[in-house]
C-alpha cells in the first residue's frame, strides 16, 4: 500500500450496490451511508450530528442526504452540511470502483465537525422562581377570531383565574391555543425512541413555533395549570388534542433519561359539553398530566353538560352564562389548586427522578425478591 493510501474494504459489486440510490451499508467497524447518483458512489458516517439518526435509512434530495429523523442535510460525498451550514460536516469516506467492485476506505477521510447550536431557553433547569403562587390558564376551544361567541370553557376559565387573582393572590396567565401557531406532533418517538427530544424537535427546527409559550408555562413558570376544554364527540377538544400529542417529548423525558421535567405543579380541569361524557373527559385528562408528574387536587375537575336527553342547546350559553354556581365552582376549583400548590411550594414532593420499576418502558434489571 502506498503512503497516504487508505486502507480500502471491498464493500460489493458496484452494479448491485448502483441500484439503490441510499443505504446504510457496514464497511469493516464503521456504519456508512453509502449513496449512488447517475454512477457515483458516496460513502459518510451513518450517523447524523443533531442526535445521531442513522443517515442511510434517509432520503436524497439531489446531492444531500436527508435524515430520516428531523431532516439535517448533509452532501452526500464531503459530508458537508447544507449550504449556510457547511461547517456541521459528519465524516466522509473515499470511495473507488476497481474491476466492477466497490471499495470504500476503512476511516473516514474527512472529519466530524459541529457548528455551536445554543440551547434553546426552554432547555434550562426547571426551577421555580420566587414570588406568589402562579396560575396558568390554557384554553382549547377552537373560535373563529372573526366572529367570537362565547364559550361556556372559557368563561368557566376566567371565572377560575379571576377568583385565583382576586382572593389568593397569584399571578395569572391565559393562553389561547386558537391564538397560537404551533405544528402537529411529527411522530419522531415512533421512528426511534432518541429521536424524541426535549425541547421538542419541532420547535428546535421552526422558529415560528408558537407552542413554546406553552411550554414555558408548563414546565416553568406555572404552579397550577388550568386546562379547560368543550366535548367534541365525547372527547376533549381537538386543539387539545393537537397539544398534548406535542406534550409527548415531556414525558418521553421521563421514559428515555428518567427526567421529570414537571415539578411540584398541580393541574385541574375544566369540561364543557353539550352531552354527557364528562367523567371519561376529565379521566383521560387525569392520566394524561398525572403522567407528567402534575399533582391533582381534591376533586380535580368540574364539568357541565346538558345531558342526552335535554340537549337543549339554545339553552347552554345563557344558562351558563347565569349559572352563578357554576362560576363559584371554577373559583372554587381554583382555590383547591393552589392550595395544594402552596403546600407544594412550602415542602417539594419532587426529586426529579422516579423508580422505574412498573413505569413505562422499564426492563426490569434486578433479581427478584427472594422469599
Ligand atoms: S436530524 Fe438527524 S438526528 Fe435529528
């Protein structure tokens, strides 16, 4: 071998490995992404910067490969991140045909390098900052900004904010979903468990994405959040929906690195409907941010509904609207919240971590009892 010449590994016969235009393909130790475009083999790490999708089960768009998991581009013979971010290279390897055989060299001929991607503000360390107990309202209803009516969740929610502010004190936030512009969840979790991740993939790679507000509030700066949706169908709303499939990377946390992100909060409901489905309503919405590591007061939820057989809707907005003991509920419920939340404060239930033994994804690794 001469000086400089790399160590090459016949990799296959070039005609049978022309017919695929991408694919992860081992060359001795090393895991590449090896490409063919009209004739010409291109070989780099399998393994993509951002968190290490495997570049070979991705896609080409012309001379890049595309990562199957967020999509970084990365040229497919240097390495080379996408044009503006050339400098976020993944290795490349040489490549060479000899007698109708393709051979790729064993080491990479070109380096990994990273360009410095600060960390979004959302990934600092929860930690609550001093001050009075803080309550943040989350509305899910879906509203026509053009034409507003009035809904019996969100009045049932300013109800319960207002009595927060008014007779205990707290500072509180409201936040429309309707108002915000924020993608569906991308099912990353689904393609592989890392390629879920904290802060959401979505919102590292869409700086237009809207549901960092509720991000911040969750993880860190609400002590009680208030989640108030209609019944659509006997469910919860869709843009609550929509939401909590995007709330999906805040439990994986826990799932994948044993990282409780929500922390001595408290959460409570309210349920609005035209027919009766409260009870499976608030119990989806129980489990769901009880698995977040929300703590729910006593009696976590009010509802109202008009029932099957009286679904008399014409109704429902003024009876709402009149029903001062309803109003009382949400204050009331409120009230439980923070509650619950100042004794919270005053005394953390959390450790930032739990046992794993009977929780999500835990394979059991220790003996069993002996008796
Ligand atoms: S873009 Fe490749 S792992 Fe995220």
């Amino acid at each position: 071998m001469k000086e400089n010449e790399p160590e090459w590994i016949e990799v296959g016969a070039a005609t049978e490995l022309s017919r695929s235009s991408l694919a992860p393909v081992s060359v001795g130790e090393a895991r590449v992404a090896l490409s063919c475009v009209g004739g010409e083999f291109g070989a780099i790490s399998n393994i993509c910067n951002h968190v290490g999708g495997p570049l070979g089960q991705g896609r080409l768009d012309g001379d890049y490969v595309v990562c199957p998991w967020h999509q970084w581009k990365f040229h497919r013979q240097t390495g080379a991140g996408e044009p503006g971010f050339e400098a976020d290279r993944v290795p490349s390897h040489a490549v060479k045909v000899v007698d109708g055989r393709l051979y790729v060299s064993a080491r990479p001929v070109t380096r990994r390098g990273r360009l410095a991607h600060p960390p979004l503000p959302l990934a600092r360390e929860p930690q609550r900052a001093p001050g009075p107990v803080r309550v943040a309202g989350i509305s899910t209803t879906a509203m026509d900004p053009n034409n507003p009516r009035y809904s019996t969740s969100d009045a049932l929610l300013t109800s319960a904010l207002e009595g927060a502010r008014a007779s205990h004190g707290a500072e509180v936030k409201l936040v429309k979903l309707n108002d915000l512009g924020f993608k569906h969840c991308g099912g990353y979790y689904s393609r592989a468990a890392r390629a879920c991740t904290w802060p959401c993939s979505i919102t590292q790679m869409d700086t237009k994405d809207e549901l960092v507000e509720v991000y911040e509030l969750i993880v860190h700066w609400a002590d009680v959040l208030l989640i108030a949706t209609p019944i659509r169908w006997g469910a919860a709303s869709a843009l609550y929906y929509k939401m909590v499939e995007r709330m999906n990377c805040i439990q994986n946390q826990i799932t994948l690195h044993n990282n409780v992100l929500i922390r001595d909060k408290v959460a409570a409901f309210i349920i609005t409907g035209g027919q009766d489905n409260v009870q499976a309503v608030a119990g989806q919405m129980c489990g769901f941010f009880g698995e977040l590591g929300f703590v729910l007061p006593p009696f976590p939820f009010i509802g109202h509904s008009l029932g099957w057989t009286a679904e008399d809707m014409e109704r429902n907005v003024e009876f709402v609207r009149m029903h001062e003991g309803l109003h009382a509920g949400a204050r009331e419920l409120a009230a439980r919240a923070i509650n619950v939340s100042e004794r919270l404060i005053a005394k953390s239930m959390s450790t930032g971590h739990i046992e794993r033994g009977g929780r999500k994804a835990n394979i059991p690794s220790r003996a069993p009892h002996s008796s």
